[in-house]
C-alpha cells in the first residue's frame, strides 16, 4: 500500500463540496466586469468638481481589455484623441476583484507611440519606481495591481469602488506635473 498524503486525504473527504466550490470562480469574471463598469459615472462625478478637469473616456483595447483612462486636455493630440493618460484597465474573460492594472498609458498605436512610451518613461521612472509601480512596453510607462484594501471588500462594493476612484486621481495627482512636461514639449505628437 502507498501512504496518502494528507493534503490528498483532505481531498477527497471533501470532493463534492470542492469540486462545487471550483465551479463558483467560473462566474466571478462576468460580475467583476459589471462592477468595474460602474466605476465610469463614480469617476465622471469625481472628475466635474475639479479644476481642469480631466475627461472620462472608457477604453477597450482589440480583444477583452477594458477600463477607463482620465485624460487632461493637454494630453491629447491636435485631432482630440489621447495621446497619454491615466488608466484602469482588467481583463473582461479573466476579471477578479483583485487583479486591476492602474497607471499611466500612452497611446501605443500612436504613429510616435513607441519614442513617446520612452519619454515618459524616462521623466517619471524615479517617480514610478519609488511608488511601486512596474512598467511594460508599448502602453504602460508606469502599472501597478491594485488590490482591495480589506481582505472583506465584498462586503461593501461602494467603498471598494470609492478606493478604486481615489487610486485613479491619487495617480493622476503623482504623474501630472511629469507628463504633461513630456507632452508640451512635442505638442503635436
């Protein structure tokens, strides 16, 4: 006979009732994706009371990337659309709760999006790396995963959805100054 480990045992004593469980996770994403779609008239009404204030546009990247970015009028190009701004973004299909991208993108189909990924990323690498934030080529110059504050977030989504709103506009309020520099200085993108 061959010992069983116990972790094997616990197993399949409770199979069925896992087994269930699993199938649970299944439906987290779509009611992830709904909740965060609720984040676009929480950040609108944040946006309106502030000076210069920033646009809320939802954002959708090919495949199931979604979210919304806030966009300062001088971050975009002569023609209105976005050059640089500050984004929440997850994953449609693959969506939890706990695994939101937050930072500063860049407009990597930009015909210049490449050399202004770099630009950006050099004037707030200090910035970014002293904050926490990682980065990625193409659109990222500064990412970081934001998790639920309070291990029981479920049990109140609006202030889950409140910190969410906060983190955006505390980025927007790290990386201003900074990319707007990088911005004014090639205005026409």
């Amino acid at each position: 006979m061959i010992d069983i480990p116990e972790a094997v045992l616990f197993y399949l004593r409770h199979q069925a009732q896992i087994d269930e469980w699993a199938t649970l996770a299944d439906k987290v994403p779509a009611v992830a994706h709904e909740f965060y779609l609720g984040l676009g008239p929480k950040l609108e009404a944040a946006a309106m009371g502030r000076a210069g204030a920033p646009a809320v546009e939802a954002s959708t990247t090919g495949d199931d990337h979604c979210g919304f970015r806030l966009v300062l009028p001088g971050w975009r190009q002569p023609d209105g659309f976005w050059r640089a701004g500050i984004a929440i973004e997850w994953r449609r299909g693959k969506a939890t709760f706990t695994n939101l991208a937050v930072g500063v993108a860049v407009m990597a189909n930009h015909p210049d999006g490449e050399s202004l990924y770099r630009q950006v990323r050099s004037r707030i690498a200090p910035l970014a790396d002293s904050h926490g934030f990682k980065s990625s080529p193409r659109w990222w110059p500064a990412w970081r995963i934001v998790t639920p504050s309070r291990p029981t977030f479920w049990e109140d989504l609006d202030r889950f959805a409140d910190e969410l709103v906060d983190t955006m506009f505390d980025c927007l309020a790290l990386f201003e100054t900074a990319v707007t520099e990088v911005l004014e200085a090639d205005p026409n993108g």
